[in-house]
C-alpha cells in the first residue's frame, strides 16, 4: 500500500508534468481556432466579393447610353437570366411591355417607374439602392433613371421588350 505522502507527491509530480502539456494544449487550440477564423474570414470574403463584370452597350432594344452585362444565364435563350443595367441620368425607357415577368432591384442610383401607355412624371414610384419591384408579363411600363442608376433585371428568357409605341423603338429609327 502507499503512504499519504507518496499519493501527494506523485500528484505534485502527474500536475507539475501536466501544467507544461497543458499549456501546450491551450497554444495550439489557440492556433488551430486562429486558423480556422482565418479560412472562415477568406471563404466569406470571397463570397461577398462582388462577382466582375463585364459591361458592354445594351442591345439595340435601347436607346444608346445603357450598358448590359450578364451577371447569369443566356438572356437570348430559354430559361433564366439574371442581367444589370447600367443608365446615365435622365436615361427613358419609354412604355412597353414584356411576354414574360420582369424583377428589377436597384443596385446604385434611383430608378422612376410607372404604368401604362403614356409617360405621366407625377404618377411615377421611385426605386431606391435595394429597393425591388416586379412587373407582370404584359405589364405596360415605363421607367427613367435619377443620377446614374444600375438595375437587375432578372426573368425567364427570352428577354423580349416591345414598345407600346413602335416609333419608340430605336430598332425602328435606325431602319429609316
């Protein structure tokens, strides 16, 4: 059997070996948690890092002035399309409609929007930087951007814009 004494200093001597491993232990769940902060930090950088795109003139369905560019999706095919549209200030799109529903978010600037087949200012809505809105398909519409304003525009392709006016496509003017 063993002394009280040599119980005591065998638990002195187990806790003066422990202390160091222990510390030890701590150091490296320190680093392991800073490691695992840091691929968390760089994972979620890199989803909220906005995606690059690449920016061209918008189709010929618009008035010179607007740039596109395809965030995802082929809009000029079946299935769905995600785009953003960028516009200068004062930049109209005059009333027309789509065969299918349009979801619009503002992403920068101010978006003026309204309904039907003449353009009435006081009746126009203003979309705000987040702000979203939806038009039906064959919603007649209208829209016109304050201040340089980029949109996203997303919807089932083919994206199709048809003027109620057809003299308001640019299409039509540059035939002439």
């Amino acid at each position: 059997m063993y002394t009280r004494s040599y119980a005591v200093s065998m638990l002195a001597a187990i806790t003066a070996l422990a202390a160091p491993l222990s510390a030890q232990m701590k150091n490296e769940a320190k680093h392991e948690a800073k490691h695992e902060a840091k691929h968390e930090a760089k994972h979620e950088a890199k989803q909220d890092a906005p995606v690059k795109l690449k920016w061209g003139p918008a189709p010929a369905v618009f008035r010179s002035g607007a740039k596109m560019a395809v965030v995802s999706g082929d809009p000029s095919k079946p299935g769905q399309y995600v785009v953003q549209l960028s516009m200068p200030n004062g930049y109209r799109i005059a009333p027309h409609f789509h065969p299918t529903a349009e979801n619009v978010e503002v992403k920068f600037g101010q978006l003026k929007a309204g309904m039907g087949d003449i353009v009435d200012a006081k009746s126009m809505k203003t979309l705000k930087k987040g702000d979203k809105d939806s038009f039906p398909a064959n919603m007649h519409h209208y829209v016109m951007a304050r201040g340089k304003t980029v949109v996203e525009v997303s919807g089932a392709g083919p994206f199709v814009l048809t003027y109620v006016n057809a003299t308001d496509d640019p299409q039509n003017k540059k035939k002439h």
